[in-house]
C-alpha cells in the first residue's frame, strides 16, 4: 500500500525523550517525502515551536497544530483554517486557576500569552521552544483564541482533571490530556482526527490511504481515523488499544522502523 499522507505526533513520537530527530528518521522520512508522499506534522504545539522542527526535516506543506484547532501553510505562515472561541468563554476556568495557583496559558493562532512564569514555567517554554506574550490580564485580549492550557504535576494535573469532570467545563468546550503535565481545553469536536479528515477531504486522500503514528490519548481519534493507526511503545495502554499496530519506543527509531516497513 503506498500511503498519500504520513500524519505524525511530535513529542513522545517524531522526537525522542531528548526532544531530538534521529538521522535515521530524518533520512526515512526524505525518503519517502521524495516519492511523493505528503508528510503532515499533527500536533498540540503551536505553529511558532512546531515550524523549526519541520524546517530541521527540510519540509513545507501542511501543518495541524493545536491539537487540530489551526491547520497551516508553510513555507511562511499561512492559516487555512482555525476553530477558535472569545476569552470570555474560559473566563471561569481562569478565574479557578488564579484562586487555585494552576499555572495556565491562552493561544491564538500564533502566539501564547501568560499572565505570569516562574523558573519552572519558564523552563518548560524554553524546552519546547516557546516565547510566551506576558500580559497582564488575559480576559482583555480580544483576539479569538483556539486554546487554553494547564500546566503542573502529574498530580496536580490529576486533580485538576477530577474537579472539571465533577463541575463541568462552559458549555461548547471539551478538556483532553495533551501530556502528562498539560489539559488543553478546547471547542467540542475540535481535535487532530477531525482536522486530518478535513485536510485529507481537501486534498481527496481516502482515509485508507493515511498512516498516522501518535502517543497520547490527544492522538487517538487521528490514529482511529488513519487506514493504518500506529501507537509508539511508549503509549499509554488505551493508546495502544486504539491502535493498529505498536511500533517501537520514540527512543528505538519506533518513526524510521515504521516508515522503512510500510512506506519504503
């Protein structure tokens, strides 16, 4: 079968626990992308930190960030589409993280804003390559935003979680664990499986002819959706069982060994 669309996570998946590509699966994925097959990067980064690792991969094409809220076009930045909502819509989880001291920021398409980053936050931004906006009061941005996201311990995160299931999130919006540090909070339905069936739509690719390679339970429906759904040995189990197959860890070239077997 020779795959139209390769559709891949990036943390946990394309990057090992370094945050680095392997020669080997860059060497795959040229390969592959030199025979004519797109390669699409599926993410919960935003276009700003996710563009550089596409550059280091010497592509351009399409990007779905956000965990499917923004889809792009490089090179440059081009929007082809966003699901987005106004800040008022979270102004109730911003207001419980402020009481609570959970550490939380707001995306528009472009940019990330924080009201505020200890050395702890502001190490994670500077790990995944990220330049926050600081402001001082989110809720008087007035652009569209396309997500919120929390940031702690995984057991921090694990409350977190439990008090928004018990109380409810506004109306419209659905939370997914992104990692085990993050909650993003979204539009209902917004996801990288709905945005990856749009894109394949646009482009007229049946969904047989789609490989996706995630990690996460925010990889699911996109691995759900692919004619051939890998999860990485270093899934989860529920991500594993939503899987085709299971390829080996993001440490084991688990990318390249996939690619080599099914696309070369």
């Amino acid at each position: 079968m020779k795959y139209r669309i390769i559709a891949l996570d990036i943390d946990g998946t394309l990057l090992n626990d370094q945050y680095e590509v392997t020669e080997a699966t860059i060497r795959s994925i040229e390969r592959i992308h030199r025979a004519g097959t797109q390669i699409v990067l599926c993410t919960g980064r935003s276009p700003e930190n996710s563009i550089p690792i596409m550059n280091k991969l010497g592509l351009e094409g399409v990007l779905i960030t956000h965990n499917g809220a923004v889809t792009v076009q490089t090179p440059g930045f081009q929007v082809l589409h966003q699901f987005s909502f106004p800040i008022g819509k979270v102004e109730p989880l911003i207001r419980f993280c402020r009481e609570q001291e959970v550490h939380f920021d707001v995306n528009d398409a472009e940019h990330l804003y924080v009201e505020r980053a200890g050395e702890e936050e502001a190490a994670m931004y500077e790990k995944y390559m990220v330049r926050p906006v600081v402001t001082a009061d989110v809720l008087q941005l007035r652009q569209p935003m396309v997500k919120l996201t929390v940031f702690g311990s995984e057991e921090r995160m694990d409350e977190v979680e439990r008090q928004w299931l018990e109380s409810g999130l506004p109306e419209g919006l659905v939370m997914i664990r992104s990692g085990v540090h993050f909650i993003d909070v979204m539009l209902e339905g917004v996801s990288k499986g709905t945005a990856l069936e749009k894109l394949a739509e646009q482009l007229q690719v049946g969904r047989e002819a789609i490989l996706a390679m995630g990690n996460y339970y925010n990889d699911i429906d996109m691995i759900e959706f692919a004619g051939l759904g890998v999860a990485m040995d270093n899934s989860p189990d529920a991500v594993k069982e939503a899987a085709d197959l299971v390829a080996p860890s993001n440490n084991e070239d688990g990318v390249s060994r996939i690619l080599q077997d099914f696309c070369v």
